[in-house]
C-alpha cells in the first residue's frame, strides 16, 4: 500500500523543461511537478499517485560551458562532472614587470587559450601557467594551451620596442596564430622616452639637452632621469618651452610633473604702439643651483 503524504506536505509546481530530468531515463522533464518536504521532486500533482521521479538538473561553474545540451550531458556522465567540477577555473591575469625586469631590459608574459577555440587568448601568471603546463589537477589542464613570450620594455640600442616585439610575435604566431590579438600595444609597460627636445638636466649653470627614459619621483612627482626610480643619486630633469614671438625654444626653470599644470589667463589692456616704444625684455632664467635629486 502507498505510504499516505499529506497535501500540506508538498508543493505543486510547473517547470519548462530546462530544471529537472527523469532519473530514470535522464530524459528532459516538462510539466507539473510534486516538492515534497523531504527535498524530493516527482511528476504530476497527486501525491497518492505519483509519477517518475524527477532530479534537478545541476547548476555548472563557471570553467563549464552553458547550453542545455552541455547541461543534460554532465547529468548523464555524473562521474565526470564531478571529477571537473572539483577543478578552478583559469583565473586571467596582468603581472607588471620588477624593477629587476626593466633593469634586464624584458620579463616573460605567459598565456592560455581554450584547445577548441582559435582565438580566445588571455593573460596568465607564471605560477598558472607551471600548473597547465605540469598537469596539475587543480585545473582542466585538457581543455587549454599555454605559451610564453619575452616581452622588450627597454629599447636595444636604435630599435624601437615596438620593432622589437612586432618581430618577437611574428615569429610565436607561427605556433601560436592570432597571438598578436592578446598582445596589441607594442609598447606597453615602456617607460617614457624623450628624444632631447622636451627635457634637459642642469650641472651648475649650464644645461644639456636630455635623451633616455625617464620617470617620475613616486613623492615628488617631478621627472628625473633613468626608467625607474632608484636610492642612488640621480638628475632631475626639467622642461622646455618655445617661445612662440620668437620661434626658438627656450629652456626654462620648470620641472616636469606628472600633475598638469594649470595656467590663469592674464588680462592685458591694450597698448598703443609708437614708433619709439622699447621692445620687451625676455624674462630672467630663475636661478635653481643643480640639477642632482632623489
């Protein structure tokens, strides 16, 4: 005799096919549907007589592919969803380069991408990527290929990073296609360079145009010469300007910040021009003694 359940007991619900499956046939369930307290789920809405027992369809992480058929297939090889489900997704990261890495004048940039997909890279850090590549169970190191390349920061004598790199990811997309996709600012993490016509440095009174990378003081915020900042004494750099009722340029006082300078506009009244009137003075270089800061 069936074991009496009260109506109190269960919930009578409606579902679109998408939550539950026959346990017995692992077939999509679409229709009314019992709850019963107990956390159990059977077809039709009489629980003296009920229908096939239904199970719920599991809910995926995020490493799994969406999609029905996806769904219904991890729900009949339940062996290996729960092995998968165990595994981390790849987490995508950007790791910035060392002081010890613009010193060398690169680092190595390390990637993945899913093995049935022909461009979907992104960023990984090191220690991922050791993980793929040794075939740690901690991730589905299966469904992905990892890569590294050497990044130029700095650039080699009179080539340009951008050359540099250009040729570097020509040459890995021969194993790697559409690598170029992931890495598309040549240049990224280069310090700032200047060719000798924006900056100079002082020793004593006298001035010399300035060429290299520079940075910025991490208090200060002034530009002092080198790609990085370093506890060693080291010039501060400062800024040209051109003199526009001239046409030269004419080197200034002014450090360069990384904070942009604000400039009020000055009212001048008019002035009659005569024949005799004196032409204006350049302003006095400001005395600023040497160039050396921290």
């Amino acid at each position: 005799m069936a074991r009496y359940t009260p109506k109190s007991k269960i919930s009578v619900l409606q579902t679109n096919g998408n939550e539950f499956l026959v346990e017995s046939t692992k077939a999509p369930f679409q229709g009314t549907y019992m709850e019963l307290s107990n956390g159990t789920f059977f077809a039709g809405s009489d629980p003296q007589r009920k229908g096939q027992k239904l199970i719920r369809i599991q809910v995926l992480k995020d490493n799994f592919e969406s999609g029905f058929n996806n769904v219904k297939y991890n729900n009949l090889k339940t062996n290996i969803y729960k092995s998968l489900s165990k595994m981390d997704s790849i987490p995508p990261t950007k790791p910035e380069p060392t002081i010890e890495d613009y010193k060398r004048g690169y680092f190595i940039r390390y990637f993945c991408k899913r093995a049935n997909e022909q461009v979907n890279y992104f960023e990984i850090d090191k220690s991922t990527y050791n993980a793929l590549l040794n075939k740690n169970s901690k991730f589905d190191f299966n469904l992905y290929i990892v890569g590294s390349i050497k990044w130029n920061i700095i650039r080699t004598n009179t080539t340009r990073v951008q050359e540099i790199n250009k040729g570097i990811l020509n040459l890995k997309s021969r194993d790697f296609p559409f690598i170029e996709t992931l890495f598309t600012n040549l240049n990224e993490h280069e310090p700032p360079y200047t060719e000798g016509n924006e900056l100079f440095t002082r020793i004593g009174k006298k001035e010399k145009s300035y060429v290299g990378y520079y940075h910025f003081h991490p208090n200060r915020g002034f530009a002092m010469e080198g790609p990085f900042h370093i506890p060693e004494k080291h010039k501060r750099l400062f800024e040209k300007e051109k003199r526009a009722d001239r046409g030269v340029t004419q080197t200034i006082g002014r450090s360069v910040s990384q904070t942009p300078r604000v400039t009020t506009p000055t009212r001048i009244a008019p002035t009659p021009v005569t024949p005799t009137s004196t032409p204006s003075v350049a302003p006095s270089r400001p005395s600023s003694g040497g160039g050396g800061g921290y």
